[in-house]
C-alpha cells in the first residue's frame, strides 16, 4: 500500500525549479520525481529545467585563483591559529574557500 501523498500538476509546477535544482530534501523529492515518473507533462518541464540549469553552469566563467593563493591560504591558517578549536574553524573557512575557487 502507498502510503505518500499524492502530488498534483500544479503543487509540482510549484517547486519544479527547486527540484532540478537539487534544492528539495527527502521525503518530498521522492515524492515529485514519483509524480514526473507517470506524468508526461511534468517529466518534460523537470527535463527542460534540468538542461537550463546545465546549460547555464557552462555559461559561468572558470576563473583560476592567483598564482601562489593556496599556499598564502594554508599559510596563514597554520600562523593565524595556535586554539584546536579556532584552527579548526579556520581551517573549514579556508578549505572552503579553496574548494569554491576550484
């Protein structure tokens, strides 16, 4: 017995965006992909969403960081901090950094 509830044409017209966006969360992903698997109409809007939003991840320009920024970066982590705990926390802020710029 399915016991999930049934999503309409209009509540997934309502977050379709979202969804290709990967910006829905369990359960309620499942619950629109379940609804597109058996609507045609619904299936093409997720797939028109989805080569938008590839489509546009190619427009974005791919820009190196200066020559020498990662080793400045983990330079002054490992200077700036001599706490566990606020070395780790910079240590997150400038792994994320680095991970945004590549």
């Amino acid at each position: 017995m399915n016991t999930s509830p049934t999503i309409s044409c209009d509540q997934f017209d309502e977050q379709a965006e979202d969804l290709a966006l990967g910006h829905i969360d369990e359960p309620q992903r499942s619950q629109l992909l379940a609804h597109a698997s058996t609507c045609p109409p619904c299936q093409s809007l997720l797939e028109g969403l989805g080569t938008v939003a590839d489509r546009l991840l190619l427009l974005a320009p791919q820009l190196e960081p200066p020559a020498g920024f990662e080793s400045r970066a983990l330079a002054r982590v490992n200077t700036t901090t001599t706490s566990g705990t606020a070395r780790f926390r910079v240590s997150l802020w400038a792994a994320a950094a680095i991970a945004l710029i590549i």
